[in-house]
C-alpha cells in the first residue's frame, strides 16, 4: 500500500510518500520519497495483553532522517510533534468500535 502524506511541521510543510506491508502481527512502513526527510522507517505491532485482560500492547519504533541543520531542541520538538499527532491518530482508530 502506497500513501502520500502532508504533515505541517515548525519548520516548514513536508510532503511524503509511505510504503506499507503488513508483517505478522503489524504493519511496516518505509519511504519512498520526501520532501523535508531523506528517510522514514517505521513498524507498529500489536499483541494481545499477556494477563489476559482483553487490553492491547502497541509497540511502536520510528526512524526519521533528515538533512536540516537544525539546533537539537527545533528537531526535538518538530519529531514530537510528528510522533505524537501520528500516535493520537493512530490510538482514536483503533478505539473506534
């Protein structure tokens, strides 16, 4: 599955496009081309809770380059913001019924 994607960040607006594969238990994504970045890989899996609960456990691991010069808290503060708006959209769709 492709999809191109457009997320406004504080340094500007990037425009990407994602590969996606499914891998067991979740699904793989890498890039196959950026604006802003020069790569993304990612991996999100979700297994049942081991106590039995009926809960879920997401697993999620993230791997963004980019070759912006930009002071450590700028680039802190723009990858939260990608990670966290990536994350609260990903938790609302998995708790819609």
């Amino acid at each position: 599955l492709r999809a191109a994607i457009t997320a406004a960040t504080a340094v500007g607006t990037d425009r990407y496009t994602l590969l996606y594969s499914h891998q067991g238990a979740g699904i793989r994504w890498t890039m196959e081309s950026g604006r802003l970045q020069t790569a993304q890989d990612g991996e999100l899996t979700a297994v049942p809770a081991p106590d039995g609960s009926g809960a879920t456990i997401a697993r999620y691991q993230l791997t963004i380059t980019h070759p912006l010069p930009l002071p450590r808290f700028v680039r802190s503060r723009v990858i939260k913001g990608i990670v966290t708006g990536t994350l609260e959209g990903l938790r609302a769709r998995l708790e819609t019924p």
